[in-house]
C-alpha cells in the first residue's frame, strides 16, 4: 500500500525577531528611496536623509561642530551620515520588532521619524510648505509596507491574522519585492538628483552676456514701491526671479546644460540648420523689459509678471534662415514636448521677441526655462512663451495645431486689456478720509493710456497713471479717495494707447483670456 507523501505543516509561534527586524529596515529603505525619489522630482533639498543631515549640520552648536572638524578632518560629513544611518538601523530594527498585525506601533515609530524629516526639509534656506511633501508620502508608503509585510510573515493567505502561523515563502516574496522598490527608487531619484546637480553647475558658470543693444533705465515713478509717492502694498514693477509666476505642463522642471542645449530650426526656411549655445554668440544680445501674462489669469489674478530679459532677436536668427513667404505660424517645441504656435507675423513686426537667456540680470531660472525660452511682447504665454525651447518649425496654422489650441483655446492669443486694485486689500477696513487707492494696469503692445476708478457704480473718475516705461510692460496707478463711512465697492478700467477701453463684461479665461472688471469691496469707519 502506498505511503501518502508527508506535508510539512506551517511554522507555528511568533516570527523570529530576524525576521522582524528585517522588515523593519527593509520599510526604511522603502521610506528612504521613496523620498529621495520625490525629492528629485519636486526639490532635491527636500530628500528626507539629506535635510537632516543638512540641518543637523545648520542647527548644531558650535562647540559640536569644532568637535567633529577636530576629530574627523574633512570626513566629518562622511561620519555624520554614517552616525545617522546607524541611527536609523536601530530604529528600523526597533520598528520591525514592534509592529504587529493590525497593531502598527512601529509604523508610529516611523511616523515619529518622518516628522524629524519634516522639520528637517521645513527649515532648510528658503523652503516653503511643499518641502514637507517627499517626507510625508515616503513615510506613508513605508508604513503600509511594514504592516503589509508584517501580515504577510505572520499568517498565510486566507488565515486568521490572529494566528501566529508564518507562511516564509510569501513573506520573503514580499520583502524581496520592498527592497527592489526601495533600491530603484533611490537609484532613480540619485540620478535625476546628480543630473541637476550638473544643470546647476552650468548655470553657476554661466555668465550672462552684455547686451549691444541695453534696456532703457526705469523712470522715476514707474514704481510705486519706491520714491518719495511709494504706496505701502503696492505691486513692484519689476517682478523677482523668485516671486514671478509658473505656470507650465510640466511635472518635473526639465534639466537641460548649455552644453546639451540644440535648437533645429527647419521646415518651411530655405536653410535648415541646428543652432548650438555657441552659436547665440553670433546674433545681438540685447535686453529688454516685458510683462508677460498667462491666458488663465482670472481678472484680478496674479498671473502677470514684468521682467528684465537679456537675449537674441528672433527676427535675427529667423533672418538666417530664410522664412518662406508663405509660413506664418513659428511651432515651437520644448525639450519636454510641449508646443506653441506663434504667428510668424508677431515675431518679424518690430517687437522685443527674444530668445532669452537671462532674466533680471541672472541666468534663467530652471523653472523659467534655462538655459533658453521665448519672449514675445503682446501675446498670452501659451502661444509664445515657451520654456526649454530646443526646436522651431516654420509651419501654417493652416497644417499644424499647438498643446494648448488642440484643446479648445484660441490660436492666436494677442493679450486683452486688463486692469487690478492692489491697494487696499480685499475686506480692508478704512479710516474715513484721504485713501491711496493703487494698482496695475497692462495691455501689452498697445500700452495704458487711461486708467478710471468709480465707487459705488458711480461716475468714472480718473486715476492718475505712473509714468509709462514702455506699451510692452504694465503701468501703474494710484487714485486718492475721499473715503466716508460705510461699505463702498471700488471698480478699475483702463484706456489702452489705441484709445479703447477695456471690456467690462465678465468671461473665463477660455478660450482666448478673460474680461471684466476687477473690483473691491471695503468698510470705512469714522
């Protein structure tokens, strides 16, 4: 008679503390690769292990750091990074070895370390909310790995998760695969790490060339921040790298070095050719202010920017290559893909187009397009700004449609007229009396001729402009009120140079820009 084959039943009592405290470390490294990976992709100061060791390396008394410089030399960053791996061993072990099923007392301790993370990524220089993000969804994902693969090494599928039984086969499929997503995660967000931190050092050696042809200096006036009539809240003309708006498709901000930098122009042009970064240095360089506003600029929005920009006509490179007569549209391409079209007419009609390099004296900011992107005074950005710029094709609207026109919005983009109160604030309260009522007003290409305040659906009154710097950028305004008491509504509208006025009935921004007028309500005490 045949002997049945034996069966081997299931390990039985709690998981060794191996085990345990390998999964442990294995939910770090998922913690840790998670976070560097979405740090690279958002900020790379944000990494989880490197803001703290970062700001270990800021917030350390001195005595602490002359110790470790004493006793480690130039390895003293090296020893800090591994006393904080050590560190982080233990508490992974400690977290493994804690965590039950259902129980997740080492996915607290994780969380305890993620809000180090946090305070770490918060309090690096100049970092807002966001830097808080990597950590936060690292540490999430890294707990309910720990929990699921602590499930997974004490019960097999389909048994009570009471029961100690430990299924090690399905265990180990699961720690093998957190160690994978750990270790390309890492892997990926230290290369897009290193790639921009060689981007970086590219634009640290960039030297921003000086212009032929420089921008006229800012009269006296222009703005409102400044002088003897400045006004306390009052928008700057010139708008800083750091506070101009972004508005693009892009996910991650592409890292392009000027040594990898192409632009192939071709199409409908009698010479093809491929233009490098040594190149430019064969066209004029030249400077110019320019306000450049996004189509999605609700009225009243912020979504307008005035900049300094340094770079070459595009009428000039287009010159080289001889356009036919018959294109009219520019369709150009960003590294990422992204595509504008922009009329060919624009582009050779007398305005500061550029391919700029530099922007308020600085080498382009990564998210504003370095190393190159294009601007053009009078269209809306989604049919002329394009960033990262590494292709033009001389084309017809006629055959070819950009990113955003394949969606709905116009073809063509020129900016409407638009007016805003920045002075005073939404729901200020008011004393009774004079008020400085001020704000911005742009029409790019045509310029601000008049600017007009009621109160109330009252008369029209006219504000008094600044000085105009040029029909290319926004000009500001200021208007004194004699303020009584009670809640009033204030309504702008400005006059572009062409004479008409701006149209006051209200629209989305789709398709081609919104209209209206932008008002604001206040309550004025005696």
């Amino acid at each position: 008679m045949a002997t049945p084959p034996s069966t081997r039943p299931p390990s039985t009592g709690s998981p060794g503390m191996l085990s345990r405290a390998a999964t442990g470390v294995v939910a770090v490294l998922v913690v840790l690769g998670v976070g560097e990976l979405l740090a690279a992709v958002t900020d790379p100061d944000a990494s989880p292990f490197f803001a703290v060791g970062g700001t270990t390396v800021d917030r350390a008394p001195a005595w602490a750091r002359e110790f470790a410089i004493g006793t480690f030399g130039t390895a003293d960053k090296p020893a800090l990074f591994v006393g904080m791996s050590v560190l982080l061993a233990v508490c992974a072990v400690v977290a493994g070895l804690i965590e039950r099923p259902r129980r997740p007392y080492g996915g607290a301790l994780l969380a305890a370390l993620g809000a180090v993370g946090v305070y770490a990524a918060l309090h690096r220089p100049e970092a807002t909310a966001t830097a808080a993000v990597p950590t936060v969804i690292a540490v999430v994902v890294g707990m309910l790995f720990l929990q699921f693969a602590i499930r997974a090494l004490w019960t097999p599928r389909g048994e009570d998760p009471a029961s100690p039984n430990l299924d090690r086969r399905r265990f180990l499929v699961v720690l093998g695969a957190g160690v994978a997503v750990a270790v390309a995660a890492g892997a990926v967000g230290r290369y897009l790490a290193d790639r921009l931190a060689v981007v970086l050092e590219d634009r640290d050696r960039f030297r921003v060339p000086l212009a032929a042809d420089a921008a006229p200096a800012i009269p006296p006036g222009a703005d409102l921040t400044t002088g003897p009539r400045a006004v306390p809240g009052a928008t700057s003309f010139v708008t800083t790298n750091r506070d101009f708006y972004r508005i693009d498709t892009a996910l991650q901000v592409p890292r392009l070095t000027t040594a990898d930098w192409r632009l192939r122009i071709h199409g409908m042009v009698d010479r093809e050719t491929t233009l490098t970064w040594d190149d430019l240095a064969g066209f004029e360089t030249v400077e110019r202010v320019v306000t450049l506003t996004c189509v999605s600029n609700e009225v009243g929005g912020d979504l307008a920017g005035n900049a300094r920009w340094t770079g070459y006509r595009i009428a000039d490179i287009l010159d080289r290559v001889g356009v036919h007569p018959d294109a009219d549209m520019l369709l150009s391409t960003s590294v990422d893909g992204f595509t504008v079209g922009t009329p060919v007419e624009v582009l050779r009609d007398g305005r500061d187009a550029l391919l700029a390099v530099a922007m308020n004296g600085d080498p382009l900011p990564l998210q504003h397009g370095y190393p190159a992107r294009q601007v053009v005074p009078g269209l809306y950005g989604y049919v002329s700004a394009t960033k990262w710029v590494v292709d033009w094709e001389l084309t017809r609207f006629d055959r070819a449609e950009a990113y955003w026109t394949r969606r709905g919005w116009a073809a063509k983009g020129p900016i409407r007229t638009a007016s805003r109160i920045d002075v005073p604030a939404r729901s200020a309260r008011l004393t009774a009396g004079p008020v400085v009522v001020a704000g911005t007003a742009w029409a790019q290409h045509r310029g601000i001729g008049r600017i007009q305040i009621r109160v109330d659906g009252g008369p029209w009154q006219e504000a008094e402009p600044a000085p105009e710097y040029s029909v290319d950028t926004w000009r500001q305004w200021r208007w004194v009120w004699d303020a009584s008491p009670g809640e009033h509504t204030l309504e702008v509208r400005a006059v572009d140079g062409t004479g008409a006025v701006q149209d006051e009935e209200r629209r989305p921004p789709v398709p081609d820009g919104a209209t209206g007028l932008h008002s604001r309500t206040v309550t004025v005490v005696a």
